[in-house]
C-alpha cells in the first residue's frame, strides 16, 4: 500500500468515521472485518451493474475485484455496491424496451443516493450495457466526486461461414426470416453462434461508444475500455483504476474538473469519427446537464458535422471493437484527431494528467485498415448527423456512416403508425412501399413512455432488402446496430404537441442528411389548423409505477431527456458537505 497522508477533515466519508459519536458506525465496519486503519482511510464507493439479465454485465462482478485491489493498493478503503441495469437486446421489440431509458436515471439515482447515503468520498463505477454507461458517468459528475469509470468490456465477434457475426446479424436475419429468405435451421444455427462469450456488443453501437466517449471524455484512463470482456488483462485496468481514483482524492481532482465544455466536444468528436449510435446524441446533453453545462442536441450534431469518419466500425463499417483495440484503439484515434486540429488537449483525465500529456505517451499510428489516417478519411464529414425543420424545431439524429451520398437525401409521402408494434406488424406483412417514410410516433421520452429504440424494425427492414428504399423516422430512438435512413429523436415528441403529432398519411417529408433538413411540405398555416385541431396526447396504459412517474418528470430529447434540474439549480455540492 501506498504511504499517503489523506485529511479525512475535508472528506464525506469523516461523516460516518469520525469522532466519538460515530462509535455505533464504526461497531458496524468492524463486523465487516474492516479494521481501524482502514476506518480512517477514503472510502470509496465501486458502484458495478453486475447482473444476470445479458453477457454485457456478468463480467463484471470479477473485475471489479481488481478495482477494490487498486484501491487499497492507493490507501483507499473501497466498499463495492451495485446497482440495476436494463440491457436493450433483451428488452428489445417488446414493452420491455419502455424501461431501458428510464434505467439510466435510475442508475445515476441509485448511485447518487448510495454514494450520499454511506458518504463516500470517491467513485470507481463498472459498467457493461448501453444506458449503464451514461448513467454511471452522470451520477458520477452529478456528485461531481473524484471518480474513474471502467467498462466492462466488449463481446467476442461470433463466426459462421468465415465471417464476423454480431447480435446485428441476428436481428436482420429475422427480416430475412419473416421475407422467406432465411430457414428456420440456418436461423438456429445463427443465434447459436452470434455471441460467444461475456461483454456489450460487438459493433460501435450504444454501449461501446459510450465507452470510446468514457476515454474521450477523461473519465476513464485511455485504453481502459478496448480490451474484450474475457480477456484476463481487463483486470490491469481494473487495478490501474482503482490506483488513480486514489490520486485523484490526493489531488482533490473532481468530475466536473474533468467533464468540461472542452472534454465534451473531445467525446463527440470521437463519437463522430468513429460512426457512433445515435445515442450518443442523448447521453452527451445529460452528462453536460450533471455539470450545469448548456450542451444540446445541436451542440453535438454541429460537431459532427465538421469531424471526418475515419474508423470503419459495425454496423456502417466492417470491424467490431476487437479489432479496433487489436489497431490501438481510442488512443489512437484520438491521436489522429490532434493531427488535424480537433482535440483539446488541456482537459484534465482520470489519470491526473492531460490529455495532450496522455496522447504524447502513444507510440501506435492509424493502421489504414480499422483506423485509417485522419487526413485521408472513409468519408469528410461525420458518421452521425443532426437535422432540422418544420417538422423537427427541436432537432433529430440520423447515422450515416456507411451510407452514399446519394443515399442520404430521400422525400417521399409518409405512412404514419401510432406505435413500434403497428409499424412491426406492417414491416412484417409488407403492408407499405417503396419510397415511402414510414412515421413512429407517440414513443417520445414522454409519450411512449421511455423512447423505445426500433431495432426489431429497422432490422426487419434490413432482412427485407428495403434498408434503403424507405426512410424512417419517429421521436423514439435508434439502436447504434440500426442502418439505413432511420431519423430519431424528432422534437418536440408527439406528446408535447411537435409537428410529428399533426402529420397524416401522404404528407410529402423530405430527408436530407446533407444540408441537414427534416421537413414536410405543409405551410405554417396548414401546421398551425392542424395543432389547433389536436385533441392532445395519446393515452399510454402506464397510470403508475415508475414509468408513470418518469413520464412525467423527462424533457425533451434535444437537452438529453433529464429528469431533474441539474447542477444550474444546486444549491450545495456534495463532496463539501
């Protein structure tokens, strides 16, 4: 253990240590075989999504030994809690997927009320699935703590016949299925093989662009998250991190010296070259929100719109996380943004240092394969782009990394469905055509409730040949495993009365991801009779429990679906109580 003197004076954690009226506290950590030097050491909180719900989490529980290793190597006393999580591959294409969004404040919540509850004076939070990410990244800049965050680790990539097969494959290969292109035998073949070991998907969808955005952003130490969930050597980071929590409490470096305006445009620069989920889109404005940081939709979408997409990721690209660290992984890229002027590199990171003093330790160059050389590009612009409109005020989001230019202009006459399941059960019939935009709506943040991701769609779509010859648009979300002109996060949702709640079938919509427009062919008066006439949201069957309650505490998608105030209207910060 490391010889470090710690003023427990100027730590939440004398709250519950210190002095003779803590004696019935201390009686407490002694039967948990905690001894007095440890008493008196930081406390440290490892938060873990540990579960069995999916492969994403159970890789967890092992490596966050590690972390409670680093700790006490450091001086610290760690104290390992969980908290839920809900994995969006299981929850997928049924009522389930309502609760995976609003899992994301629960967890910032849970940690929140963990952390203030034992008064810890620092966080190491493990993560595994796509809304466990951001939700441990927000309770941590919530709490604005010295913190470190580590993920939990990728999936193998699956093979058949020679190729890479991802969960992606699985769920176009219902399309394929329901079009008669695809056997009931080679369908149970495929889902027996798809995913192979421990760890979040595959592709750079939610989970692992979240946590490139973790490396990005500071908050974890560079290089944490390529590693596959099973590779033993994730351990190493494990410790690694528990370590640097413990100089960051030395230093009294917090989240919110970590998180800035600077370290966000960093994480959506990364988000961008590397053809990152939608989500992203989502989950940056509530991490800015944590801090009292105004960073919208448009903020991150006008990013985007001026990062070159370098690395070749699934589901636009061909190569999965694996292969991105086997190239050098986020360090690496984010090297190749510097050489072009796009990274900050006086923001702050979990290890202590700079980015730019981090980034000058890496030896490792863009292999032209996974990574290609920043100055020459897949494509000049980024993967991920923000619209808006007459029938988007409040912005929306489309991936098209992967996608041709001319494939990223589309107008033709809506089809409009009140919900995923009548969009599902029209997909899966055929019952549309060709060039039509087929409109989800009511499954806005509010208005679903939970803003249910469309993959089952999408994904049908794709198994049905027709990925590129509908567009698709609705206020719910995207999967990062969706391709195809599929526009999400349209606001204001259905629910608070946004142009998507007056549209009807055959209203012309046109869908351009170049000049970045989203509108329909209908004239502010025509808009305005139409919203004057409407009769107010649809009624959900959520009348209570926690979804209820969510319904009515979210906003709108554009400032990132928060729930509550934010550090613009704390009036106390926790770690100086």
């Amino acid at each position: 253990m490391k010889n470090r003197q710690f003023d427990k004076s100027k730590l939440p954690s004398r709250h519950v240590t210190e002095g003779p009226a803590r004696a019935p506290h201390r009686s407490y950590f002694y039967a948990m075989g905690i001894s007095e030097e440890e008493i008196h050491q930081p406390w440290v909180g490892v938060a873990t999504c540990w579960n069995e719900a999916a492969p994403c989490n159970i890789a967890l529980n092992r490596q966050e030994q590690a972390v409670k290793q680093g700790v006490k190597v450091g001086g610290g006393t760690p104290r390992e809690f969980t908290t839920i999580t809900v994995t969006d591959g299981i929850a997928m294409g049924h009522e389930g997927m309502r609760s995976s969004l609003a899992s994301r404040d629960a967890i910032a919540d849970t940690v929140e009320l963990t952390m203030r509850g034992h008064c810890y004076d620092a966080i190491v939070g493990l993560a595994g699935c796509d809304k466990s990410l951001p939700g441990m990244m927000m309770a941590m800049v919530r709490l604005n703590v010295p913190s470190v965050f580590i993920y939990g680790g990728s999936i193998l990539p699956g093979r058949l016949n020679g190729q890479d097969v991802t969960v992606q494959d699985v769920f176009e290969a219902v399309g394929k299925h329901q079009a008669g292109n695809y056997s009931d035998a080679e369908l149970a073949v495929l889902e027996r093989v798809a995913c192979p070991s421990a760890g979040a998907c595959g592709g750079q969808f939610t989970a692992n662009t979240m946590a490139c955005v973790s490396e990005a952003i500071g908050l974890a130490l560079l290089n944490s998250s390529g590693a596959p969930a099973p590779y033993e050597s994730r351990d190493e980071y494990g410790m690694a991190s528990g370590e640097a929590v413990m100089t960051l409490i030395e230093k009294n470096i917090r989240a919110r010296d970590v998180v800035t305006r600077k370290a966000l445009e960093n994480a959506a620069r990364v988000v961008a070259c590397t053809g990152g989920s939608t989500n992203a889109g989502l989950h940056l404005p509530a991490i800015a929100h944590e801090a009292g940081l105004d960073f919208d939709l448009f903020d991150v979408t006008d990013i985007f719109h001026d990062t070159p997409y370098f690395v070749d990721l699934k589901p636009g690209g061909a190569y999965v996380a694996k292969d991105l660290y086997e190239a050098g992984g986020v360090p690496v890229v984010m090297k190749e943004l510097r050489k072009i002027g796009l990274i900050h590199e006086d923001c702050v990171t979990a290890s202590g240092r700079t980015m730019g003093e981090e980034l000058d330790l890496i030896t490792r160059e863009a292999d032209g394969r996974v990574i290609y050389p920043a100055a020459t590009p897949i494509t000049p612009t980024g993967g991920v782009v923000g619209l808006k409109g007459n029938l988007a005020p409040d912005g929306a989001i489309v991936k098209v990394a992967g996608m041709k230019p001319e494939e990223q202009v589309f107008t033709g006459p809506a089809r409009v469905f009140e919900c995923e399941e009548d969009a599902f059960e029209a997909v899966k019939a055929r019952a549309y055509r060709e060039g039509e935009v087929l409109v989800i709506r009511n499954e806005g943040p509010a208005g679903g409730p939970g803003m249910r991701e469309m993959l089952a769609t999408t994904a049908a779509l794709s198994g049905q040949g027709m990925g590129k010859k509908v567009a698709l648009i609705t206020d719910g979300r995207f999967s990062g495993a969706t391709r195809g002109f599929c526009v999400g996060h349209v606001g204001p949702e259905a629910a608070h009365g946004g142009p998507i709640a007056l549209l009807r079938d055959g209203d012309m919509i046109t869908l351009n991801a170049i000049t970045g427009e989203l509108s329909v062919a209908l004239s502010d008066e025509e808009l305005a009779a139409r919203k004057a006439a409407w009769t107010g949201p649809r009624p959900t069957q959520y009348a209570s429990g926690a979804l209820w309650k969510y319904a009515r505490l979210v906003g709108g998608a554009r400032k990132g679906a928060v729930t509550h105030p934010g550090a613009g209207a704390e009036l106390h910060v926790y770690m100086d109580q």
